[in-house]
C-alpha cells in the first residue's frame, strides 16, 4: 500500500524569479559579511557591534543612505550568545531584510532605476 504523504504537507515551489532573488539575497548577505568582517578586524568590541557594522555597510554598498544606517542603528539588537562573526552576519541579514522591504536593496530597486520617468 503507497500513501501519498506529500499531499498532507503542501510544498511551496519558487518561480524561476523568486529563486534568482532568495540566491541574490544569500550573495549578497555574504559578500557584505566579508567586506564588514575584514574591516572592523578580528575583535571588535561587541558593545558597539551593530552600530560599526552599519557604518561599515554604508560604506560598502552606495544604494544604502546614511538615513537608513541611523534608523536601523534603533531598530537591531545584537544577538546574544553567538560568535561574533556569526552575530555580524545576523546584523547584515536583518539590515539587508529592512532594505529590501524599504526598497534600497532588491531587484526593486533596480527596477526603480530603470523606469521611464527616471529619464
């Protein structure tokens, strides 16, 4: 006797598009995490963790504002527990999550740049 358990737990399938952007967004997190990581060095201090790493993306990537670095200054806490490249990644991740969703990072953005009444 053969039971489909597959239908019991639905899969969500990504289109070739959203395939491309979750990739891009993996790239991206962990180019920035090598360009941050080599900056601030083998010790940084952990009280100032999240504000240097912000710092240092403003820095790396010109599609983010220095608006943008202040206000995520508020809005990420540095996680506890973890080594301390792991705690600049997580920083990254969350910094990078808030641009896309505020339209600086992202094929979005792109977008944006490309339309007509840009011109």
């Amino acid at each position: 006797m053969n039971t489909d358990t597959a239908a019991s737990h639905p899969i969500e399938t990504l289109s070739g598009t959203e395939m491309e952007a979750v990739v891009a967004d993996v790239r991206r997190v962990q180019h920035l995490s090598a360009i941050v990581l080599e900056s601030l060095g083998p010790d940084p201090d952990r009280e100032t963790l999240v504000r240097e790493v912000l710092v240092e993306l403003y820095e790396a990537h010109p599609a983010i504002r220095l608006e943008d670095s202040l206000e995520l200054v508020h809005l990420i806490e540095c996680p506890a527990g973890c080594s301390t490249n792991t705690a600049i990644r997580t920083v990254i991740e969350e910094a990078c999550e808030y641009l896309v969703e505020w339209g600086r990072l992202g094929h979005h953005q792109f977008a944006r740049r490309t339309s007509p009444s840009d011109s």
